[in-house]
C-alpha cells in the first residue's frame, strides 16, 4: 500500500513540476561558436572565394559556423564590426588607418593580397592629372579609401596640392563605378582594380592615366585582414583557426592552380584562360605578409587625413601579423 502511495504522489509531484522539468536536469547547452567575415568585389578577395567553396575553415574547426558577407566599402564593413555583426573585415590599409585614428578597437591580423590598381578615363584629351577640369568627375569606393589616398598622393607630385582632386570624387562601388565610366555620363574617370580595371581596359575608348605602384612610389600591400579586439579576445581558437585556414587556402591556390582558375572562373564569370592570364601577368599577388603601412601612414598624417602616428607598432597589429619592418 505505502508503495502504491509513494507512486501517487510521485507522479503528482512530477505533474507539478511541469514539462520543463528534465530539461532543468540536463547540462547546460554549449554556445555554437561562430565567426563572421566581410569582404568587398573584385579579385583581391579571390582567397576568400576558394576559402568558403573549399570550407577550409569549418575544417579546421568542425562545429564552427561560418557566416559570411559582401559589402560595397570600408565604412559599410565598419559599421557592421562596430555593431557587432562582423569579427574579420578585408579592406585596403588606408581605412583601416583612418578607423585606428579614429578609436576603431581593430587590428591588422594579416595581408591578403597586391593587386594593380588604375585610374582609368573615358576621355581621349586627359593624358594626366593636370588634364582634368573643374567638372571631371572621378569615381572610386569612397573618401579615405585606397584608391583615393593614391590619388592624392600622385596629386602631391605631380601637381603640388594632394588634396587637389577632392572636391571631384564620386563614390560608387566597383561594379556600379566600371559601368558608369562605360556609359560615358556622368562620370569622366574611375580608380579601380581587377577584374574591373582590366574589363575596361578591354574597350578600345578607354585608357589608364597611371597605375598604383606609379602613385605609391612602390609594390604595396592592396588588402589586409583586419579583426576586432572582442572577437581576438574572446575567440582565441576560432581567431588561430582562421588563420590557418588563410595559410592552406594560400597553399591550395599554389599547388592547384587550375583548380584555382577553374572555381573562380565560374565566381567570378571570367573565362578561366583570361583569368589565368590576369594571375600569370597582371600582377595580382596572394600572401599574407603586409607592405606599405608606414608609407601610407606617414603621407596620411601629413596631409591630415589622420592626426597621429603610431608609437609602436603593436597598436596596428596582431601578434600574428607578418610585416614591413
């Protein structure tokens, strides 16, 4: 009888207790971990490419999701890693030194690529900078970014003012950009990079002003991957993890480079011949040592674009990051 009783009033105490209550008895669950990684256009960013189709990163860690984006400019990126919503942003070493100056809690964790850049016209009569008149518009990503820093800096040589040019920038993204200089409207002019830059080199009524390297004085690291101090912090193995993936992905291209050609061929809806042209000699470069910092930031300090130098160079980078001396 005592058991019977004893059933009873266990089962009603269970019914008390309600449908939740075997789930208070489990363990807690464990939090998915999680990076998220933002991107810009054109083939500076071809490792990431082959990186996501590949998933080197969800192999180095399995369990680890990967969420990924592809936005038009730096200050988009930015303003996505400041809301939280991207741990790992690409983009050139001018914003990101602008965004440093700025109290950006970010940091250089590695290089991408080099790549050529080009300032591109529609118009026969510009052979040079000082061809352009007052209504010459110029397109390119945005103010700050690397295109316009080299702008301004061919401006200070060649002209004496780098800050010449300013009041005549357009901003537009690559794609919209290319097809803005083609239809011969409202834009005279467009600093770019590949493939856009090479697409319209293609068109017999266009041709390059001057080329980056021309600008900057030297070859120079195009883009850097740049990662947030929360994310450094918090996701230790994810953040090592991501690296790694970087280094094999860099290694695959290497090793496999028709494979590579074949994959990005379809990315990016380039034949694979033309594009393994653009990567055999066109001086598109993949590796993760970074180049060019100290130039950039010392011209930008001088021209104002930022007010302050680093003391050491710890401030800008990650002590996973290969660099420049």
């Amino acid at each position: 009888m005592k058991k019977v009783q004893l059933a009873v009033f266990a089962i009603f105490f269970l019914t008390l207790l309600g449908p939740g209550w075997g789930l208070a008895l489990q363990k807690p669950s464990v939090k998915q971990p999680q990076i998220s990684i933002a991107e810009q256009y054109g083939l500076a960013y071809a490792p990431l490419q082959i990186m996501k189709e590949m998933k080197f990163l969800e192999k180095k860690l399995p369990g680890l999701k990967v969420v990924w984006s592809q936005l038009g400019n730096t200050a988009a990126i930015r303003e996505a890693m400041l809301a939280g919503k991207v741990d790992v942003g690409f983009m050139a070493i001018p914003p990101f030194l602008i965004g440093w100056n700025h109290g950006m809690p970010w940091k250089i964790a590695c290089g991408l690529s080099e790549s050529p850049v080009g300032l591109v016209t529609n118009q026969q009569e510009i052979r040079s900078l000082g061809d352009f008149t007052k209504t010459a518009r110029i397109a390119l990503p945005q103010p700050g970014s690397v295109q316009h820093i080299l702008l301004a800096m061919a401006c200070e040589r060649q002209l004496g003012d780098a800050k010449k040019l300013d009041n005549q920038l357009v901003t537009l993204s690559h794609p919209d950009g290319m097809n803005a200089l083609l239809a011969k409207k409202d834009i005279t002019a467009h600093f770019t990079a590949p493939p856009y830059l090479f697409k319209e080199l293609l068109h017999p009524d266009m041709h390059q002003i001057m080329d980056g390297t021309e600008a900057f004085g030297k070859e120079f690291t195009f883009i850097v991957g740049v990662c947030t101090e929360q994310f450094h912090q918090q996701s230790p193995r994810v953040f090592k993890a991501f690296l790694q993936a970087l280094q094999e992905t860099l290694r695959f291209m290497r090793e496999n480079p028709e494979q590579t050609v074949s994959r990005l061929s379809a990315e990016y809806k380039i034949p694979a011949a033309e594009l393994n042209q653009y990567f055999q000699e066109k001086g598109l470069k993949y590796n993760l040592e970074v180049k060019g910092v100290k130039e950039f930031a010392a011209f930008m300090k001088r021209q104002g674009y930022i007010n302050k130098l680093p003391r050491k160079m710890s401030e800008l980078y990650w002590e996973t990051a290969t660099y420049e001396k």
